[in-house]
C-alpha cells in the first residue's frame, strides 16, 4: 500500500488516466478490506529488521527502499548467523522511499536501502535500549 502510494504522488503533478486507474484500484482495494487486522505476539522485544529495493522500477531511472521493523525473540547463539527465521511479528515501522540516486546496479540498490533502514533503526534501537530492552546488534535480513 505504502509503495502504491509513492507512485501515485510522484506521478500527482503529471497525472494520466493511468494514474487514475491506478488511485481507483487502490480505494477499491481499500474498500474491500475495511477489517485489516495487524497482530502482535508476545516477545522478548529485540528488533529485526527486513530491507528490500526494486531496481529502476521508477521513472527517471530511480529505484525504491523498503523496510519491514518488527520486535521478536532473541537468537539463542549471537554469535552465528541465525539459522532459523525469527517468528515474524506485526509490524513495529514501515518504510518505504524513492532512492533520489540513479543506482548502478541491483546490488547497489540494496545496499543503499540497507543502509536507509539502518540509519532508520537507530532511534527505535536507542528508544527499546532507554527502555530496558537491551539490543545487541540488529539483524537486516537483505534478499
């Protein structure tokens, strides 16, 4: 929803027909599940983070940034990658940006929309730490 709607403000100065399709398929859509539910699961309150970027999805050659931060159990071993996915909880923040930056590749893609969710973590990692909740380092799960 958040990525439908990036694209309908960045095309909001030079709108089409397409983009009008667009903004219908979207109220439709909103129309049709009135009832979202986001569920939260009891945890020991350490962050995650899921990073993704699509590559030269936009006009003017631009690619787009998302993050999913949600809080879940901790790993048992710290120290090695983890092995078996945290449980997936509701979401904690979303984010969702158009990279201003023409990337050079996929993989540069992600590596910028890796490091906007990072620098997006530290005041939640700050906020949980102040809290109570320690944090040791944070994953960022990368595709």
């Amino acid at each position: 929803m958040i990525s439908a709607l990036g694209s309908i403000v960045s095309q909001q100065s030079n709108a089409t027909e397409k983009t009008m399709a667009t903004v219908n398929m979207l109220l439709d859509y909103a129309a049709s599940n009135p009832n979202a539910i986001i569920r939260y699961i009891v945890s020991v309150m350490k962050l995650y983070i899921h990073s993704d970027a699509s590559y030269l999805s936009l006009p003017k050659a631009r690619s787009r940034a998302g993050g999913f931060f949600f809080l879940s159990d901790k790993p048992v071993d710290t120290t090695r990658p983890l092995v078996t996915r945290s449980p997936l909880n509701g979401p904690l923040h979303i984010i969702g940006k158009i990279m201003c930056n023409v990337m050079g590749s996929a993989a540069e893609s992600e590596i910028a929309a890796s490091y906007l969710v990072a620098r997006e973590a530290i005041p939640i990692y700050t906020t949980l730490n102040e809290l109570g909740y320690t944090q040791s380092v944070i994953p960022i799960q990368v595709d």
